[in-house]
C-alpha cells in the first residue's frame, strides 16, 4: 500500500521540480540555446556611435612631447627586453626564493617611509597612523624590514607617493611624460618621484651605516627587485596601438588613485 | 533459445541506428555560480572553484621567436620592430611526454591570460606545451601571416601549421610521444582547420583536438559581438562619456593589478558591490575589446599590404610618428567594415571568391561539416549561453558531432573555461 502510494507521489514532486525553474526563465530555444542577446536594450539604428565617440574622446591627452615621448617608449621597450628582464631572469635564477621575498620585504618598509610622508602631507589620519604602525612592527619584529608581519596582522601596504600629494593639493597632471626607464608618467608624477627617491635614500633608521641606499650596489639591487616586483610588460597589450592605450589608462589611474 | 539472439540483435540494431545525443550537462547538478552570461564572460570562474594548478616558477618554461618571414625584417616600419619574428611560449616537461598546442582566441596573443591558464592545466597533467598567437592578433600577422589579411579560415591555418611546423623543428631535442591541439575561442574553429589540414599533411597526426567554445558561424558571431557596443547603456548619453561611467570603476583595479588584461577575473567584486555593471554595460565592455581587436586587425592588415585605406601609402612610420590619427581612423572600421574594404576584396583576387555567403560558408564549420563528422578525434565544449553564438548553432554542432558534444547550462563565453568540472572534463578528453 505505501508503495503505491509513493510512486505517485514521486512523480508529481519530480514533476514539480521540472516545472518550477523553467516558468521565470526566459525562452530556450529547441536545441537548447538560450540567446542571451535578445534580452539586451539596443540603441536605435541612426544613434549607434557611442563607442566611437567615446573611444575618439578619450584619445584626447594632452602630450605635446609625443614624439620623444614615443622614441623613449621604443627605448624602454627594447631596454627592458634585452637588458632588465634577463637581469632579472639570471637574479631569481641565482637568488633563493627566500632571500628574494626578504629583500622586497626590505625596500617596501623603505617606500613605507615616504608612504607616511605622503600621507601626513595629504592629511590623510588613518593612513599615516596604519603606516606607522606598519614601519614601527616591521622594522623591529620584521628585522629591519626583512620580514612584514604588519601584513600578516591585517595592515597591509597602503602606497601613497609625492604626486598623489601633489595632486591632492590641486596641482595638475601637466604634459604626459614618457620616463626613461621607469615608464609612463607625467610631469607632476615624474617630480613626485624624484622627491620620494630623495625621501627614500635619506633613510637611515636605527643608524645602521653599512645599509645605505645611495651604493651602487643597493641600487642596482633596489632597480632589480622593483622590476621583478611590476608586472607590467611593454607589448604586453599586443596591439599597434599600444602607446595610446597605456597613455589613456596610466592617465585616467592616476586621477582615480588621487580621487581615492 | 534462439529467439532471444534474435531479439537482442534487433534491439542492438535499433540502438546503434538511433542518433547519438550530445551530452548535456544538468543545471541542477553543474554549480557554475555565475547565471549571467556577461558577468562570466568577463569575470571567469571564482578562484575557489577554479582547478589546482601549478606555480609560475615550477614550470620550466621560456618565450623564443621564429623567424618565418625573414625578407619582412627589412620591409616593416619601424614600429613593428617588436613583431618581426614570431614569438612562443614553450613548457617543457623533463623526459618524453605528449605534446599540446594552444591556440589563441581573437586577437589575442600567446601570452594573454586564457592560453596561460590551459598551459597551467595541461602542463600540470603532464603534457608538453605550446602557446601560439592567434592568426587575428597583431604580432602574428606581422610575424608569421602570408598574406596578413585573417579571416579565410583555411589560410589561417595554413599559416598556423606552418608554425607549428617550424616550432617543433626548433626543438629537436624536445621528446614528443603524441600530438595533441585545442584552441578556445575563435583559436577553436582555427583547431578544426588545422586538424583538417594535418589529414593531408601529416605532419602531427594529431591524436586529439579539442575545441572549446568555437563560433559555428563566424559572421553570426561577428555580428553578436559588434552589435554589443550598440547597446542602450543607462547614464550614456550625446555627452557623457561611456569610458567615464565604465573606465574609471576598471582602472583603479588594473593599476593596483600592475597589467591589464580585459577577460581576467576583475569584476567578480564589482558585481558584488552596489556599482555592479547592468548587462548593457557589460556588453558594451566585451564589445569594446572586440572593436578595439578589429581595430588592430584593420590597421594592421592594411599596413603591411600597402592598401592605403587607413595609412596613406607614401607616409613612413617611424617610431616617433603620431599614430593617433591611425588609430582614429582604425577605430571608426569595425569588423564589418574590415571585410567589406579588405578581407573580401583579397579572397575574390586570390581565391576566385564570390558573393559574402559563399566566404560564409567556406571560413565557417559548415565547410568542414562531414569531416568533423566522421572524425572521433574531435571533440567540442560549448554553452547554451555563449554570446557569440546564434540561433541554429547548437543544433548544428548536435547533428554534427554527437556525443562529441558537451553542452555546459552556464559560462556565458569561454567563462567557464577555468571551472574545476570543465578543466577535468578536458583532462579527461585528452586522457582517451
């Protein structure tokens, strides 16, 4: 008796389930096809230039040094390729995995001091007090940098550089500038740098005399790790055109980093 | 007694005359989170669901380039300098292993994300693999095309085997057992030419291929992804901006990301928070990429062939020179406008072409329908949302390959391609 009963009642509750998820989906095709274009909204037939004009809109940077500009880029392409990157390829090959993470462990505790630089500048209190916190742990528990157990305690890195200041304050991008060897840029960012390098290199915690950042060595070391630390590759955007896009997206990143 | 014989031949007949059906994964049991299809298009697989694979630097792994066209290095502008050989990725197992190639989707180059996420899959599986650009990206068309003008599917694989040929012939050292080619994408109908090609040739005699959301109909799919930048986007209007409502919500995220790269898992958070994309934005997003591949596609092809459609044939790129006007006009050509003034021009010249449906058909699946057929080593992963798909697609790619045909409910275009269950369904194919 309950057998009989039960397989009726399977068979409506399967029947059920089958029933239920197909009444709010929208029409599927025989075959199975759901065409998920025909749910879209598409503007009318005469009024379809949207992408063009936005695209061609935001092809407008001011870049009156363009022609140097594109020479440096091609310089950058070619010195990356043939110079930095094997550089780079023979230091991991040689460099322990551990003593590579120590050493970019040491030189962003170094950026961190021009990080809360940048951030006393900006008024920015959160920030300047997490970064504190962060040189403070890790240049005493972490070993002068060597290790980030500030990270490891939910304050990570939070990089803030001198033309963000700059740009907080209400000075503008100027020309776009193609920096050689450390890439797109602009004219207030290429100073901004300039002064984070000279925050950077006065760094001299703890008097420790032998680390100074000024050696050739500390900083064909320092060049070394911040490339193996950017992911960025030139022909990385595989198009002809590369030289706009990284242009229009380094120039609209910056004012967003700014904004933020 | 011998009834029973009868009756078990009659119903063996029965079954093995009756059509054999695609296999159709169920929805209820898929647990591909992602239901949008232009969410997963762009975002991909969540990483928590995405297959094990192996580190970067446990890969023993270098780029190397070719040179196939060698009279070009003295023809090109100087802005092509970085192209003029054809560049690879090669993964190495340590002794004798299979060996896969990887074909690239449109306009993508051989070391963008998804082409570097199969290696990862396959290398970890144990296979040798070969990373090639596809025939519609920039590098190689400058590097390996012979005609520089993609978009006759046979030609394109043509070229493509002649470099697969000339990759394997630069490692001699390198122990091959078998032969093994998948391409996703556009890079998945060039796997269904190239595995045509090799019939004839029989250079790899390739043990399997794997094609991983091909279009059936390229000028279906073409049209489905031009039409995505004609969407009506809420908040664009004659003058806003459509970069200013999308762009900046992307960049913050590529900068903090160091590169950029349009189909990496980067929205998954956006779609989460209140400034989540609406599916006409993010159509508009997948389009753009594919106007701005187009874009290259026209500039390119024209260059190299002296057309004088976008660069004047008496101007002389140098490195300094201001591409922008280029680009403009490059920009304003979409794929329609490429094959109009371009493609179709160079197949009637070259091939005796005829009218745009008989270039349909001869660059589409249907050209190769009774090959791919009969030929069980061949096998497709499609969606039923994929958006480069059109009505009709999937039931011809169920009356041509069969159970060859796996038909996943979700994944929107190829977003499903890094889900654990697709990665071991392809492992498995591989596997026989």
């Amino acid at each position: 008796m309950v057998k009989n009963l039960l397989l009726p009642s399977l068979l409506l509750a399967t029947s059920l389930a089958h029933a239920q998820p197909d009444s709010e989906k929208p029409a599927v095709d025989d075959d199975g096809f759901k065409n998920p274009l025909q749910e879209l909204k598409f503007r009318p037939g005469l009024d379809q230039r949207v992408f063009e004009r936005s695209t061609l809109e935001a092809l407008e940077v001011y870049d009156p040094f363009e022609p140097i500009n594109r020479e440096i880029y091609h310089f950058n392409y070619r010195f990356d390729e043939w110079v930095l990157l094997p550089t780079v390829r023979g230091y991991r090959w040689i460099t322990p995995d551990f003593v590579e993470d120590r050493v970019t462990n040491f030189f962003n505790n170094i950026r961190d001091f021009s990080g809360l630089m940048n951030s006393l500048l900006q008024l920015k209190v959160k920030r300047s007090m997490d970064t504190t916190a962060r040189i403070l742990l890790n240049t005493t528990i972490g070993v002068l940098g060597a290790w980030d157990p500030a990270t490891k305690m939910g304050i990570p890195q939070q990089r803030e550089d001198f033309g963000q200041t700059l740009g907080y304050w209400g000075v503008p991008a100027g020309p776009y500038l193609m920096l050689p060897f450390f890439g797109p840029s602009s004219l207030r960012d290429g100073t901004g740098l300039l002064v984070d390098f000279e925050t950077e290199g006065s760094v001299d915690f703890l008097e420790f005399a032998s680390i100074s950042m000024d050696t050739l060595p500390m900083t064909a070391l320092w060049a070394i790790d911040l490339r193996k630390t950017t992911d960025f590759r030139y022909g990385q955007l595989n198009s002809p055109f590369e030289y706009e896009k990284i242009r229009y997206v380094v120039t609209e990143a910056r004012k967003l980093q700014i904004a933020e | 007694m011998l009834r029973v014989f009868y009756f078990a031949a009659v119903l063996c007949g029965l079954f093995s005359s009756a059509p054999v059906l695609a296999l159709d994964v169920d929805p209820q049991t898929y647990g591909y989170p992602i239901t949008n299809p232009f969410a997963a298009t762009l975002a991909t697989t969540p990483e928590a669901l995405r297959p094990k694979l192996p580190e970067d630097s446990d890969i023993d792994q270098d780029d190397y380039k070719i040179q196939l066209h060698p009279e070009r290095a003295f023809e090109l502008t100087d802005n092509f300098w970085p192209v003029t050989k054809m560049g690879y990725r090669l993964a190495r197992q340590k002794g004798a292993a299979p060996l896969v190639f990887i074909i690239a989707g449109t306009g993508a180059a051989y070391s963008s994300s998804t082409p570097e996420y199969l290696k990862k899959l396959f290398y970890g599986a144990g296979y040798h693999v070969v990373q090639l650009s596809s025939p519609t990206s920039y590098d190689f068309m400058v590097s390996a095309s012979r005609f520089a003008t993609p978009g006759v599917s046979t030609e394109d694989a043509d070229d493509l085997y002649r470099a697969m040929q000339a990759v394997r012939a630069q490692h001699p050292e390198l122990k091959v057992t078998d032969y093994y080619l998948t391409g996703y994408s556009l890079g998945g109908l060039h796997a269904a030419f190239v595995s045509k090609l090799d019939e004839t040739r029989r250079s790899f005699n390739f043990k399997r291929v794997l094609l991983l959301n091909p279009p059936v109909n390229l000028y279906a799919s073409i049209s489905n992804l031009n039409k995505l930048v004609q969407t009506e986007v809420k908040g664009v209007s004659n003058n806003t901006n459509f970069y200013d409502l999308i762009f900046k919500k992307l960049t913050r995220y590529f900068k903090q990301k160091g590169y950029i790269d349009i189909n990496e898992a980067m929205l998954a958070d956006f779609q989460s928070s209140k400034e989540a994309l609406n599916d006409e934005q993010m159509a508009m997003l997948i389009g753009t990429a594919f106007r701005f591949s187009s874009a290259d596609i026209a500039f390119t092809s024209d260059l190299l062939n002296h057309r004088g459609l976008i660069t004047p044939p008496d101007v002389k790129i140098k490195k300094s020179t201001d591409m922008t006007p280029y680009f403009r006009r490059a920009l304003t050509c979409d794929f329609d406008c490429y094959m109009t003034e371009q493609l179709i021009p160079m197949w009637r010249a070259r091939y005796d072409g005829g009218s745009l449906n008989q270039l349909i058909q001869d660059v589409s699946l249907y050209s190769l329908k009774d090959y791919l057929h009969n030929s069980p080593k061949i096998a497709v992963m499609h969606n039923a949302d994929d958006i480069i798909l059109s009505r009709g697609d999937l039931g011809f790619l169920r009356s041509t390959f069969g159970d060859r045909l796996t038909v996943y409910p979700l994944g929107g275009h190829c977003g499903n391609l890094n889900y654990r269950v697709n990665s071991d369904a392809m492992l498995e194919f591989f596997r026989g």
